[in-house]
C-alpha cells in the first residue's frame, strides 16, 4: 500500500488532527516522562489523527529513536519537529522515518529557509513551516510553504494569545494547507480554529496528559458540538459549561423571554455566540447567530453562523416537528448545519442520527421557566446529544 504524504494527509476533505509526542515542555515541565512512543502513535493512530508528531530535541526528552520507534509502530505520516537549521538535521529525520520536517520562521531567514525547503523536496519530506505573527505569516505567503502552522505560542516568551493565533488564521491564504498549533485542549477551541479557516490542529500537551490519548483525540474532533441557547444567569452558564456544553448562545431578539442583557463570562474552554434578528450590533461575543425578519413572525426560520462577519455555519431551525419535508432534505448535507428548533433531551439523538449536523442548538426545552435553565435537563440534553 502507498505511504500517505503528510501534505497529502491533511489535504484530505474535513477537519483533522496532528497528534503530538512529547515527554516534557519547556513551558511546562515534565508532562509525561515515562511515556513509550510505541504505546501513544499506536493510540493516536486508531483515534484519528492524520499525522503524528514527534519532538526530537533533548529539550523535549525527545531522540531520533523515539522518531524511530513510532516509524516502526504506525503507518500515518511523521512530522519530525525540532529546531531544523541545516541540510544535515533533514536527512537524519528523514533516514530515521520521518515524512515532514518542521521548519520555524522565527529562527531562519528567508534565504536560509528557502535553501531548507528545497532540500526538503529533494529529500522526498514535506515541511511545515511555523508562523507566529503577521510578519511571518508574509514570509510563509512568499516562501510558498504549503503546509503553514500559526503557532499560538510565542516561543521567546512561551506566552498564549489564542485571539492573535486565530487571527493569522483567518489571514492565511486559502490554497494553503494551514494548522492551528499549540493550546488546543477543549472542541470549542478545535472548532474555533477550524471556523478561521484552519485545516487540522495540532494538539499535544491536552494528549499527552490524557489517561486515554485515544479517547482524548476523538473527543478533540467529535462532532456535533453542543451549544445550549437563550442563556440569561451566570449560574445557568455554569450549569452548562459544567456539563460539556461548548457553545453558550445569548439572544438579543427584542421580545424574546429569554432576552439577556448582555454576554455573560463564559471560560476560554467554549464559545459565546450572540443571537439578533435582523441585524447584528456591538456584542463581543465569539461568533453571531443571525437570523432574518419575516413579515408576521419574531423571525425567519433558518439563521447563518457569523464569524468576523462572515457564514462559517448555516442553523436549521424546526426540520424534524414541522411538516415541510423539503425542509428535512435540506437540513441534511451541509459540511457545518447547526440544528436547533425544540431540541431537547429525549429527542436530539434521533435528530442527530438523522441529519448528522455539526452542531445541536437547545434553549426552550431546556428550561423550568422562560431564561431559566433547568440544570438537569441541561446535563441530559449535553449527554445525550454526545452519546
């Protein structure tokens, strides 16, 4: 059977993952010291992922024979990484198995850089290279890297701007293969990435502390995500974090019971969205679910995910309990439908089954009255909607 080519691999239809080996983090200390390569790239292998990483360099515990022993132990693409400067690293990585050599703009000119990737390509690898900022996401542009990973890390200072991160994603060029690296450890936070415009993250540290790398990573790429809508108490934001939501939806329909007066704190582990009719204004939210007037109703039926201002999503509101059968048809197919409209508990399974959406959307099934959740209804509605 042909190898998969690591470019190749993540070029693939959908959203991925690059699963990382790593014994230990500058950042961070000793994550996993005793961790064997052959047990973990086995693991992450059968959980999906479309590539492995492996640290090479002692700072990360890390040898050419852990690269090795996962070239012995798994057959999807390797990504050697390590901090690469000359010629002479590429053809060890790639004599001890690796597919791709990470190349970091950060510590190589473009000249330098240029003369690497060449090689690279000689060599039969391919090459991620590694942006952190806007100047170097330029230089990637012009370099013509292929694969670009943006880096939510900065690896003078080892500090995390997500925000910074997902803006250089959306930059990207869409021709690009373009990975969101580092501080990946909720699906909120993979689904951020991918709604900027990114192709795989690549996840290790939230991996390698898991008891189960396996179960981890498919959880990381699950879908449907679960959002939990018409929130207007911080406690009931809790109640839904606290039960695995990854979406917490404010509305802000003139009229609506569930009326809130502004985006309540939610954790960097899920995403607000702010829900208007009509037009959206000033929210701070994550994303806005917006959705259209109608002449004699509150609102339209279908709405459209905003990030930035732009679709990334489009939500089928009522497909199953209504009696339009087109409607039905059309909710089924989408890359991203989110589907809400009287979900709740006992029916979300039987509509996931039937749509396969990317996401559910629950708010007036959920509550013992109009804004306020029912906290146990909300802990049912997450379970079974991930069951």
């Amino acid at each position: 059977m042909r190898q998969v080519k690591f470019a190749e691999a993540l070029a693939r239809p959908g959203f991925g993952a690059i699963a990382e080996f790593k014994r230990r983090s500058p950042s961070v200390g000793d994550i996993r010291p005793g961790a064997r390569v052959e047990d973990v790239v086995t693991a992450y292998e059968t959980g999906g992922a479309r590539a492995v990483s492996v640290l090479v360099d002692e700072a990360f515990a890390g040898s050419l024979d852990d690269l090795r022993a996962a070239r012995a132990s798994t057959s999807v693409p390797l990504l050697a990484k390590g901090f690469f400067s000359t010629e002479e690293h590429l053809r060890e990585v790639r004599d001890a198995g690796a597919d791709a050599a990470l190349l970091i703009l950060r510590d190589l000119d473009d000249a330098t850089a240029g003369r690497l990737m060449r090689t690279a390509d000689e060599l039969g690898l391919d090459t991620l290279v590694e942006a952190h900022d806007e100047v170097e996401l330029d230089r990637a542009k012009r370099l013509d890297a292929r694969v670009i990973g943006v880096n939510a890390r900065d690896l003078g200072t080892f500090r995390i701007d997500r925000t910074a991160q997902l803006e250089l994603v959306a930059k990207a060029p869409r021709d690009r293969i373009v990975v969101a690296e580092s501080a990946i450890h909720t699906r909120a936070q993979a689904a951020a990435a991918e709604l900027a415009g990114a192709d795989a993250v690549l996840v290790g540290t939230s991996l390698m502390r898991a008891d189960e790398p396996e179960a981890k990573l498919r959880e990381l790429l699950s879908r449907p995500l679960v959002k939990v809508c018409g929130l207007t108490r911080q406690e009931d934001v809790d109640a839904a974090v606290d039960a695995g939501a990854d979406l917490c939806g404010f509305i802000f329909a003139e009229g609506s019971p569930r009326r809130a007066e502004g985006i309540l704190p939610v954790p960097d582990t899920v995403l607000s969205v702010a829900v208007f009719v009509g037009k959206p204004e000033e929210h701070g939210a994550d994303l806005v679910q917006l959705y259209a007037r109608e002449e004699g109703k509150a609102r339209g039926r279908d709405a459209v995910l905003l990030r930035d201002g732009e679709p990334v999503a489009r939500v089928a509101d009522l497909p199953w309990e209504g009696e339009d059968a087109d409607h039905w048809r059309n909710a089924r197919g989408d890359d991203r439908l989110v589907l809400a409209g009287r979900l709740g508990p006992d029916n979300v399974r039987a509509a996931i089954e039937a749509v396969r959406p990317w996401a559910v959307d629950a708010a007036s099934r959920l509550e013992s009255e109009p804004g306020v959740k029912d906290h146990a209804k909300v802990r049912a509605f997450v379970a079974e909607a991930r069951a």
